[in-house]
C-alpha cells in the first residue's frame, strides 16, 4: 500500500502516532479501579484551559494497528482504553477500535466530543467529555453527537465552578442526558474547584449523576504512565 510523505514522517493506511501505551488502574468512569491498558494517542485540535495531557500534543512514535495491538495482549488485560490528547483526530483510531474489540477486549473510548462519533465501532463505550465553559473550548462541541450516544456509553463534565455546574445541569435537561447514556459523570476540575464543594451542590439539587474524582491523580501525582 502507498506511502503519504509528511514534513517529518511516512504515515501509511494502517499506522498511528503512539505517544504511549501502559497498563494502569482505570482512573475515571465506570471501570473506576479495574486494571486496564491505556492507549494515548498523539495530538489534540482543542488547547482546554485545564488539559493534564499536554505532553501528548506533539511527538509520539508511529507504530502500525498490529504493533499496537502486540503490546497490549503482553498485559493480558480484560480492559481497554483508547484515549489522548483527541484519539478520533487521528482516522486511523477507527480500525485500531474495531481491531480491539475483535481481540475480545472490553474498549473504552475518551473523546473530547468535538469530533463525530457516529462511525466509532458500536461495541466501544464512549466516555464523550463536552467541554464547559471554564474550558475555553465550549464552541467546539458538536452535539450532533449525542444522537449517537447509547446506554452503553457515557458522558462526563470536567466542572472548574459554579456556572460550569448550571451550565452542565442545563445540557442535561435539555437533551435528556440521564435516561439516554449509562452514567453521566460530574468531575471537579483537580485543584480547581474542591470535590466536596461539587458533593454538596449534587447533592442540594438532587442531581441524578455520578461525581468522579480522578484516582490515578492521587495515587500517582498525575505522573505520565499513569
């Protein structure tokens, strides 16, 4: 198969640019503290105000779908995270999915929302972030992609304050958030707004949602490889 010359690279149909692969605790959502290997892939088109990724923006190895697949099967992992930067600015990320859900892997997907998720393999559970206000990056939602949302996905809100909190409440009555995903996920941004002050406002409100607090961050510092 032909070769697509880059400015710093060949990249052909059946490559994507790795910045790591690991196996770790799951961190968030609804595997919260199940072993899990973790795919990060390389770059990101949003630059939001609270990113923890930022060393994943550039540089990364390019490596070929079964590459990638060998170093996840040494985990002998039940579970696995396909994450970023942004995994679905890269088209390959779509075949590595499928790929991984054939191996027998429970797949997870963690995709900002800014790019379409309607062809993304539907044995994959989506963890779809829509950006708050705080972020800086609430224009880039496309909420076209809740359409494709199911009750095996899920969809988080990293929440830095108060207007961010009413923000999400409204996004969830207005597109009946609840009853159409399996968990939606209230996240306070770390070191940014305090995991009790959101406990309380869900709790004054009564609000149908899950509230997360981000594991690896305590148990490893945020520390990459993680």
């Amino acid at each position: 198969m032909g070769a697509i010359a880059t400015a710093d690279s060949v990249v052909t149909a059946e490559t994507l640019r790795i910045t790591e692969i690991f196996y770790s605790l799951q961190g968030e959502a609804r595997t919260v503290g199940l072993p899990t290997v973790f795919v990060r892939l390389t770059g990101c088109p949003l630059r939001c105000l609270y990113c923890d990724t930022e060393y994943a923006f550039h540089g990364g190895e390019m490596m070929t779908l079964e590459n990638i697949t060998s170093r996840v099967a040494q985990y002998k992992p039940a579970f696995v995270t396909v994450t970023g930067g942004e995994p679905l600015a890269q088209p390959n990320c779509l075949p590595l999915l499928s790929m991984l859900c054939d191996q027998g892997y429970e797949v997870s997907l963690e995709t900002s929302g800014a790019m379409p998720v309607a062809d993304v393999d539907p044995r994959v559970v989506k963890v779809l972030d829509l950006k708050t206000p705080a972020s800086g990056e609430v224009a880039r939602n496309d909420y076209e992609n809740i359409e494709h949302l199911t009750a095996n996905d899920q969809l988080k809100f990293v929440i830095c304050d108060r207007n961010d909190y009413e923000w999400a409440r409204f996004k969830i009555d207005e597109y009946a958030l609840v009853p159409r995903v399996s968990d939606v996920l209230f996240s306070p941004s770390h070191e940014q707004l305090a995991p009790r002050e959101l406990a309380e406002w869900i709790l004054a409100d009564n609000l149908p949602v899950r509230l997360q607090l981000q594991l690896h961050k305590f148990l490893w510092d945020d520390a990459p490889g993680h």
